[in-house]
C-alpha cells in the first residue's frame, strides 16, 4: 500500500512515467538497505511559522539520485566524515553507511523523524542546520533541497565558518539543486551534474580551496 501511494503522489504531482521509474527503484532500495523511510512529513510544529515557508516538507530522495551522487564519492573521502543535512528518516544515511564510510552523521529538525532511526546505527544529532558546527573531519555533505535561498545562504555560511578553521577538501552532494548557484558563489566548483526525466537532477560541487567574500 505504500508504494501505491507513493506511485499516486509522484504521478499526481509529477509524472506517470517517472512515478514507475522511482518506485520500482523504491521497492528494490527499501530491500537492499533493509530500510522503511518511504512517507512525507510537512514538518508542522516543529519550526515557527514564519520560518516554515524557507523549509521544504520531508521527503526522501529518490534511490537512483541518491546512488548516482554517491558514486562520484572517492575511496579517499570515505574515509573522512559524512553529513546529510535534513536527514529525515536515515535514508542516505543507510546508503553511505553501506558505501562505506567510516563516520555518517545526519541532523534534522523534527524528532519525529529521527525517532525512526534505529539507535546507536548513526550520529544523529536534531538541530537547526544553521545552529549546527560542521566538524572539521567532514569531507562530504548530502542534500536534498533541505530549504530555500534564505536558509541555504546561512548553512553555507557555517560550511565556510567550517572551512576557515581547517581549509581542506569538501564535496557536496546536492540532489535537485535549487539553490546550485550560492554554492558556486561561495566557491564551490560544479565538477558534475545529471538530469533525468526531466525531474530528477543532481549536482557535484567540490570546494576550491579559496575562502571567498561573503555572498
């Protein structure tokens, strides 16, 4: 029942076709990482209302987007740390742990979400991505168009904040990237990028290694 509901709302909101395309990969990702995160959350009640418009509702990223970012990780970069920003209920989690990274943290602001994680599997950590220190050991960040302009502008302030006190490597995984452009701005390179069906997009930005102006 959950992927018949999973198949209306992507064929009602997007397409038929890409509604067949993502939930036979859902069905076969669920599988594969011994996982259930299918299911939305408009995230009501947990942020003030003011800010709500700036927040997209929770939604996991689409298995095939999730892995195609994935596979651009270098062996060397899984050996760093891992952070998915608005990790819901531990999806990409899941998948880096099974791509083999030595540390996967994710943080989110709803505790409903997190509470499905199983405990002890992940650092987890339920805060505001603009309040979060990003330790100095992370060396890949994962996101899936967690929130608009506004808030993605103060998230990468604290990516740079990061940056500033140990200047190293740094690759972003962003998943229908919306807000691509503040990342080239703040000095990111784009090194790849997909489009599939028309609706399913992903970028690569990897930082330069120059601390820029403030954007």
């Amino acid at each position: 029942m959950k992927y018949l509901i999973h198949f209306l709302y992507v064929a009602w909101y997007w397409d038929v076709n890409l509604a067949f395309f993502i939930v036979k990969r859902e069905i076969a990702g669920e599988r594969k990482y011994r996982i259930n995160t299918i299911g939305t959350d408009n995230l009501e009640g947990l942020i003030p209302v003011e800010e709500r418009a700036h927040v997209t509702m929770y939604e996991p990223v689409n298995y095939f987007s999730a892995e195609w970012l994935m596979d651009k990780v270098t062996e060397a970069e899984k050996q760093t740390g891992f952070l998915d920003v608005g990790c819901g209920k531990g999806r990409v989690l899941a998948i880096a742990e099974a791509y083999g990274f030595r540390s996967v943290t994710g943080i989110d602001i709803s505790p409903k979400l997190l509470a499905t994680i199983p405990p002890g599997r992940f650092i987890i950590h339920c805060i505001d991505a603009r309040k979060y220190d990003i330790p100095d050991h992370t060396g890949v960040i994962f996101l899936f168009n967690p929130f608009d302009e506004k808030l993605m502008k103060d998230f990468i302030g604290k990516v740079k904040e990061s940056l500033e006190r140990k200047n190293r490597p740094l690759k972003v995984l962003y998943a229908n990237p919306r807000c691509r452009q503040l990342w080239l701005d703040a000095g990111f390179e784009e090194t790849d990028f997909f489009t599939k069906m028309k609706y399913l997009q992903g970028s690569v930005l990897e930082w330069s290694g120059k601390i820029k102006a403030e954007i």
